[in-house]
C-alpha cells in the first residue's frame, strides 16, 4: 500500500516545496512561541502568529528592522543583542531570560533561544530566535516569594514575641516578685522596731507593695498576650478549655467545647495558629455579639484539621465594608491562609456568626520557617 507522503498531502509535485511549506504552515501555527529567523546582521528576516501575538508587530511592520527593538533602553545600552548574537555564533546557540519590550511599549518577561542557522558549508545564514512570553510565570513566582516572605515575617514577629514574654516572665517578673519580698520583710521589721507615729509610712510602704503587685499582674498578662504560654505548659485542649471557662466567667456568656485534639499531629505552627483564631474569635463575641451561647469545634486526624466557633449573637454582614483599622478577621485568615488552608466568616444581622477554618496536615511550611519556628 501506498503512504500519503508530503507531495500527495499539498497535491503538489514538488516535494522540496512541499516539506518548505510544510514547515511554514507548522511554524504559522504556532501561537504560544514567536519564532522567526534573523539575517546574520541582525534583521528580522521572517515572523509567525506566535510572534505577532507576543510583541504585536505585524508581518509588514517588523521584517527588515533589527531585531534590537525587542529589548529595553538599557539592554540596548549595554550592547546585549549584540552579545547574544556573537554568542549564538560562537556557541550554536544561547539562552536568555529578561525583560523584552512589545510593539505598544509594554514589556513581558521573555525567554529566549537563538539558534545560529549555517548552510552546508558551514557559512552562517543567520539565526533562528524562539521566544516564549513568561510573565504569567513569573508573576505566580513572585506571589510565592511574596506569600513565603510573608509568612516568614509573620513567625519572626510570633518569635520575638516569644523571646520578649520569655524574657519578660523570667527576668523583670522574677525581679518584681523579689523586690516585693524585700519589701515586705522591711515593713515587718520596721512595725516591730519603730514607735507607733511612724505608722503612716508603713502605710506607704503597704502601698508601694500593692503598685508592685500590679505592675507584676500587668507584665504577667503582657507576656501572656504576646505568647500564650498555656499552650507551651498545657496543650493546646488544655489550654483552649480553660481559654473558654475564663471567658465565660468573665463574660457571663455559656461556651460549649467541642475538642478532638491529637496534638502531635497538629505541630506548633497549626496549634499556635489555631489558638489565636480562638481567642480572637472568641474577643469579638465579647466586644461585638451580645451573644448567649458561644460552641467551639475543633477535631484532627493526620490529615485534616477543622475548626468552627460560632455564637447566638446579633451579627453582622461579613460583606460589608470593613472598619480601615479592624484587623482580627483579617488576622485570623492571614494565619490559616499562611498554613495553606482557607478560613470562612458567615454571619446575618439578628443570626449570629460563624468562623469556619480547615487546614490539610502536615501543614506546609516556608524550610526556613521550619527551623526558625522550634
Ligand atoms: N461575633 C461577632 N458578632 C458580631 N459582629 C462581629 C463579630 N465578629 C466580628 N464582628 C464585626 O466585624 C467587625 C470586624 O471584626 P474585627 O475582629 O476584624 O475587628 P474589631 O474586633 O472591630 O477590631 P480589632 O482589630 O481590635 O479586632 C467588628 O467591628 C464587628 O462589627
Ligand atoms: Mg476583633
């Protein structure tokens, strides 16, 4: 049996023209590549769709202009087609990844090949030049870097903070507490040995003490914002129950715990994420909902992680326009979003709202987070 081969495929006898054709039509097709030949000097000798869509010259418009009109002011300045060219020349071939600069001024991030074409002797006829748009690429490159940076200031930040409460809790609370020992050791000694009208210092000094018992509560709750230490010493079960019993004497507000907590599976990063978007959750139920009943769920397995608090309260449209300086929504999601998983508001006027949140496990964190986090 006969095969088709290229004559009887264009219906020509001809088959050199034919395979040129063939060609041409191939490379005509091609749309998400600019591939066209350059002269040995450096003009633009041929152009495809590809190319047109790319850099928006048409056929007419860019054959015999050099091909220097694709790069900006200062590759130009820099001699850099110039450069490629002897290089393909030199190499067979180069590779090149940079800014290009299309017909209406705009520029895309390209990547290049050009190829040095030579005859059968050996001559050089001139060059082939393949070029594919990467902006999209790169953006999404740079959203990753953006979103890992992110992500990396934000546990610098849940460092410091740590090694400020570490500090603050070991250092200035243990030095309060024994000053306020010293204190009170002076005071017995001086009730004991001094005449009665000297009573009114004592009384100052009584109140000295109570200020230094403040002050020592105050660097305790400091300490205990800028890290929740009860997840460190109690787990984070432990830690969100008493969490909620201390919410509810406080606040006089009922709180059902609904915990299926398996820690391990969680890691620090998740537990300590998850613990603030609690407590936050549960700081705008005091402050905004007027509520009766506040439920928190939260259940993992190796796998997944999910987590909803909801309260009975008054409500609110979560499409609404947002306070500019209102930050807790926003950091509840920024957290989960950084731990790759997606956070929910929904909520109604006169109904209530409900934070739902679910993270996948192991979550997937920035190397250098990982060491930076232990
Ligand atoms: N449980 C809730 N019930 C009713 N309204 C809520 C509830 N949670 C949030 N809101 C509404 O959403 C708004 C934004 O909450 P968000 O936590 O972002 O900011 P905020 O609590 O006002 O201030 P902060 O930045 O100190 O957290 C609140 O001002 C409030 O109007
Ligand atoms: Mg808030």
């Amino acid at each position: 049996m006969q095969t088709a081969g290229p004559t009887s495929w264009l219906g020509r006898n001809d088959s050199n023209i034919a395979i040129a054709d063939r060609y041409r039509l191939l490379i005509d097709a091609v749309r998400d590549y600019a591939i066209f030949m350059l002269e040995p000097g450096g003009r633009v000798a041929s152009w495809n769709a590809g190319a047109q869509r790319i850099k928006g010259y048409s056929s007419d418009e860019i054959v015999g202009q050099h091909f220097s009109v694709f790069y900006p002011p200062d590759d130009i300045a820099s001699g850099k087609p110039t450069y490629l060219l002897e290089t393909a020349a030199l190499n067979g071939h180069v590779e090149d990844e940079g800014w290009r600069v299309r017909k209406d001024g705009s520029r895309f991030w390209a990547n290049v090949v050009i190829t040095a074409v030579r005859d059968d002797q050996g001559s050089l006829v001139g060059f082939a030049k393949i070029t594919r748009d990467l902006t999209e690429r790169r953006r999404l490159e740079e959203l990753e870097r953006a979103h890992a940076a992110s992500s990396l200031v934000q546990q610098a930040r849940e460092n410091e903070q740590k090694r400020v409460a570490r500090e603050l809790h070991d250092d200035l609370g243990q030095r309060i507490a024994a000053l306020k020992i010293a204190l009170s050791l002076h005071g017995s000694e001086l009730e004991n040995a001094l005449p009665t009208q000297l009573h009114a210092e004592l009384e100052a000094i009584a109140q000295i003490g109570a200020q230094i018992d403040e002050l020592a509560e105050a660097v305790r709750r400091i300490a205990a914002d800028l890290r929740p230490t009860m997840l460190d010493d109690l787990g984070l079960q432990a830690a969100l129950k008493w969490l909620a019993e201390d919410f509810q004497s406080r606040y006089s507000v009922s709180v059902e715990c609904r915990l299926k907590v398996s820690e391990p599976e969680l890691g620090e990063f998740a537990t300590t994420a998850l613990f603030r978007v609690i407590q936050e959750a549960l700081t705008n139920v005091a402050r905004h909902a007027h509520a009766h009943r506040v439920t928190i769920e939260l259940e993992n397995d190796a796998e997944h992680c999910r987590l909803r608090v909801s309260d009975d309260g008054v409500g609110f449209d979560p499409r609404s326009a947002p306070r500019p300086d209102a930050l807790g929504l926003i950091g509840m999601r920024e957290r989960i979003v950084q731990l790759g998983g997606w956070l929910t508001v929904e909520g109604r006027p006169g109904a209530g709202v409900t934070i739902s949140a679910e993270l996948r496990l192991p979550v997937d964190i920035h190397p250098a987070l990982a060491c930076a986090g232990r």
